[in-house]
C-alpha cells in the first residue's frame, strides 16, 4: 500500500503524483514494466477513441477519453522524468513557449487580416523554428507514422505553398488517370506485387495522386475514405438482406444487379 490520500476531488498536482506512485516501488507491477514503445499504441487507441467521442459529439466521453489522452502524456513523460532527461512541468512549458512564440499576433506586435494570414505566418515560424531552410527538409519532417493518405495530404499541401503544384484539382485528375493506367499495364503484366512497378509501387502511387486531388480539392482524404466505408457498409447490408442465397452462389454479373438495385435504394 502506498501513502497516498484519496480525496472528493484531484487536481493536476495529484494526478501526476498518482502516475509517479504508479510506476514507483510498491506501485503497480505493470505499469512499472511499461516503456515508451510498450505504450506507443495506447497512445494511438486512446486518441482514436478521443475523436470518436468528438466525432459523437458526446460529451461525457469527450471527458473520459480526453483524460485518457492526458494520462498516456502523463506516462510519457514520467518515464522520462525517472530517465532525468525531462518532466512534465518541461513538457507544459515548451508547449507554452511554442504557442507565445508562433501567435505574435496575439502576444507581439505583428498585425494579421484573417485566418489565412495567421496560418501563412505559422508554418513560416514552424520552419523557423525547426531549421528546416528548404520544403524538402519540410517534407521529411512529416511524421512517417501519420496514417498514409493523411501524410500525402500534408506533403502536397507543402509542396504546393512553393509554387509546386497543378493549376487545379480537374487538371490533376490526368495525373490520377495515368496512374490507373498504370497500374493496369502492372496487373495485366502479371509482375509481382513487390516488382519495380509492380502492383505495391503503382497503387502508391495512385493513392498518392487520390490525396493531392483531395487535398487541392479542400477535402481531408482520411474522412471521404471513412465515409465511403460507411456508404459501402450500408450498400452491403442491403444486398445480403436482399439476397436469396449465399453470395458465393451468385454470379459476378448477379453480384452486379444486387449491388446497383442496393445503390438505387438510397436515392
């Protein structure tokens, strides 16, 4: 048993105390086991279901899950804390520093005409302060662990602020069309998936090519995927309440019928 006061109502000094006793001895045997790669993917879980709960709109579990988001910062950082390289008191001031130091439209003296400005302004200051000098050394900064599409989008998004870019996102549409040629060209080859240009290579890149056309389109690629998957669910369940047999049994042309008189129902 810890020395440890229980209370009607904790604040923050009390819930870093708690991670610290944790991981301390006498603490929790898992807990004092866990490392930063150990963790890495409840970090990820407890994000996705931080946006769930945004996505709901609900707000208790907005609470719930945003505390559980905190804690996996909480963890992080007290692993580190036991390393003596940082603590949590150097995590909320860097963060602090970073947010006076990227609005000196708010904290300084620069004047701004909008919301537009106000992001112009920020990635130059974010360049700035990485030292990134050129859009290549800001291209490599994106992280790598971003879900793919999300990724390409920022990406283009960088290269089309230095000038790199379509007129439009039609015009952009022949790139894609080339790359569905291409992959295509690949598949009737018969090349092995892993070949140079074999069917992983040209489906990157028409993946690739269906996030700049989103990106210059205004549309986050990672949402209108959620969203077909959703249209497909909902198409799906109708054609297996419509079916009459296994859809094994069916006949690709059948398979055809019963999946356009789905797609006809919601309209």
């Amino acid at each position: 048993m810890v020395d440890f006061q229980r209370k009607d109502r904790y604040g923050w000094e009390d819930f870093l105390e708690i991670m610290r006793l944790l991981r301390a001895p006498g603490g929790c045997p898992w807990d004092a086991e866990q490392t930063h790669a150990s963790i890495r993917r409840n970090f990820l879980e407890e994000t996705y279901e931080a946006l769930d709960a945004i996505d709901r709109d609900a707000p208790a579990d907005m609470q719930e899950e945003l505390g559980d988001v905190l804690m996996q910062v909480a963890f992080h950082a007290q692993i580190e804390t036991e390393r003596g390289r940082f603590n949590m008191d150097d995590v909320v001031d860097g963060v602090a520093r970073k947010l006076v130091y990227r609005h000196p439209h708010v904290f300084g003296e620069v004047q701004v005409d909008g919301s537009r400005e106000v992001l112009a302004n920020w990635e130059v200051l974010k360049r700035k302060e990485k030292f990134q000098s050129t859009t290549a050394d800001a291209i490599e900064a994106v992280p790598h662990t971003l879900p793919a599409l999300w990724r390409a989008e920022k990406i283009g998004s960088k290269t089309a602020k230095a000038g790199f870019d379509w007129d439009s996102a039609l015009s952009a549409l022949g790139k894609l069309e080339e790359e569905v040629r291409e992959l295509r060209t690949a598949l009737e080859a018969g090349r092995a998936a892993d070949a140079p240009h074999g069917a992983r290579e040209e489906l990157g890149d028409l993946l690739f090519i269906t996030a700049k056309v989103a990106q210059m389109s205004g549309v986050d690629p990672e949402d209108a995927l959620h969203r077909a998957c959703d249209k497909f669910d909902a198409r799906f369940r109708r054609v297996e309440a419509a079916a009459d047999k296994p859809l094994t049994a069916y006949t690709e042309a059948e398979l055809i019928a019963l999946w356009r008189s789905a797609k006809s129902e919601e309209s």
